[in-house]
C-alpha cells in the first residue's frame, strides 16, 4: 500500500486550483457551527517547529577534541625530536587537525555562517576572486610550513 494523498475532491465541486478550492466558506464536510470554529482558532498557540539555526555545544564538541588532539599530536615530536617517529606522528596530527577544521567550516555553514569577505549562502552575489585568492594563499603557506617543518625532522 503507498502512501498518497487522498482523492477526496467531490464530482460536484469540480478541480481544485493549486492554491486549494476555489471557494471559501463551510462545504458539507465541515464544521457546522461557526462559532465552533472561532472559538477553536482563538485557543491555538503558533509554534515554530524548524531549530534555531545555530551551533550547539554537542556540535562543537567533538571538533574542539579532535582538533586539540590533532594539534598536540602535531606539535609534541616537533619539540621534543621523538625520533624516527617523531615525523609520522606529526604528519598524522596534522592531518587530524586538517580534519577538524574541514568538519567545523561544514558544521558552520551548516548553521548559515560564512567566511569573512565571502557572500553568504544563497545571495547570488559571487565571492571576489582576491578574497579566495589570500585564502588560497594562506592555506599555501600554512601547508608548506608544515610540510617544511615535519621534514626537517627526518
């Protein structure tokens, strides 16, 4: 059995629009009674039933201790030379703290929020080619710092 709507439009009534039926008032299947009605309207309480849309502390969590341990595991062989080790653990780390900046920039624009300079989502403005170009530029340079620094170890 599907789950459709039902034809419930009666051969005397005729199409209905595709805003509802066209007339307005009490058809037989209705209320009879207008006051019932009115008082019915006058006691419902409107709800808003889609979230607020912003970060949740459950949201944040888990990023916040994947990027911490990424972050630790990353700066901990840099300065204490742990050996052979040491640079796979680093890489590793930095890789865990790449994976938590990516789940948070996903979680945030989730919720609506965007980068600094970037149109928000859905305002058909297009993003200025120089602010994604510092960005693609500091992205470059963090990696090549990093990369740069992990080798130094071996």
């Amino acid at each position: 059995m599907e789950a459709s709507p039902r034809d419930t439009a009666h051969e005397d009534q005729g199409q209905l629009s595709p805003d509802g039926p066209e007339t307005t008032g009490v058809v037989d299947d209705g209320p009879d009674d207008t006051d019932e009605a009115a008082a019915a309207s006058a006691n419902e309480v409107e709800v808003e039933l889609r979230p607020q849309r912003r970060m949740r502390i459950w949201q944040t969590a888990p990023i916040v201790v994947l990027a911490t341990v990424g972050s630790l595991m990353f700066a901990f062989p840099l300065a204490f030379e742990f050996g052979d080790g040491g640079a796979v653990v680093a890489m590793l780390g930095l890789l865990l703290s790449c994976c938590a900046a990516g789940w948070a920039m996903m979680a945030g624009r989730r919720v609506g929020l965007t980068w600094p300079g970037l149109p928000g989502r859905g305002s058909g403005r297009r993003p200025d080619w120089r602010v994604i170009a510092a960005y693609t530029l500091m992205v470059g340079a963090v990696a090549v710092l990093a990369v740069w620094r992990v080798a130094r170890l071996r």
